[in-house]
C-alpha cells in the first residue's frame, strides 16, 4: 500500500468514527431537558449549563467505548500504515541515486 492509498483510507476511517461521534446525542439531550426544568424551578441558569456539559461528556466517553470504538481502532490501524508507508517511501527515496548539479558559480 502507497502513502496515497493509506491517506485515503486513514481519511476514510476518520470521517466514519467523526459521523459515528455526531450520531451520539442521548446524553446531552438528557442534560438539556433535566437542566431546563431545574433552572426554570431555581430561576437560575446553572443547572442547565451543568446538565448540558455532563451530557455532553456522557456521549463522548459512551460513544469512544460504546459503539465508535470499532471506527476508532480502524482508524488507529490506517493511521499506523499510512506512517509506514510514508516511511518506506522515504526510504526507497533515499536510495535512489541523485542527479548530480554543477556547482554554481558566483560571479
């Protein structure tokens, strides 16, 4: 596998685990409703704020073990390759013999 093909398929996995992320919404949903009802009872904007902020951890700590961890390993793997491959490239690069350039002269 070329650094193309790997950049690719790293591209990939990464747009599957970000859209795997957004589909997490329960938590915050969740946060909001119980925060609205206790700061609309407390007059006060504090239960919502932390509502939404629990909730919103709560779906990304469930969604990272839960049900995205499967995209997340892919994307661990693909990260992995495309690093290999990038490297053999570089290598294959420096085995190659270079062109040899006139030196420039100053005039």
């Amino acid at each position: 596998m070329n650094s193309a093909e790997a950049k690719e398929l790293r591209k990939q996995h990464g747009q599957a685990a970000s859209n795997c992320m957004l589909e997490q919404y329960g938590g915050v949903t969740t946060g909001v409703g119980i925060g609205m009802l206790l700061g609309i009872r407390q007059r006060s904007m504090r239960p919502f704020i932390v509502g939404v902020t629990a909730g919103t951890l709560a779906d990304l700590v469930m969604g990272y073990n839960g049900p995205c961890k499967e995209h997340f390993e892919q994307l661990s793997e693909a990260q992995k390759a495309y690093e290999l491959a990038k490297v053999a490239e570089e290598a294959a690069r420096s085995k190659q013999p270079s062109v040899p350039t006139e030196p420039k002269s100053s005039e």
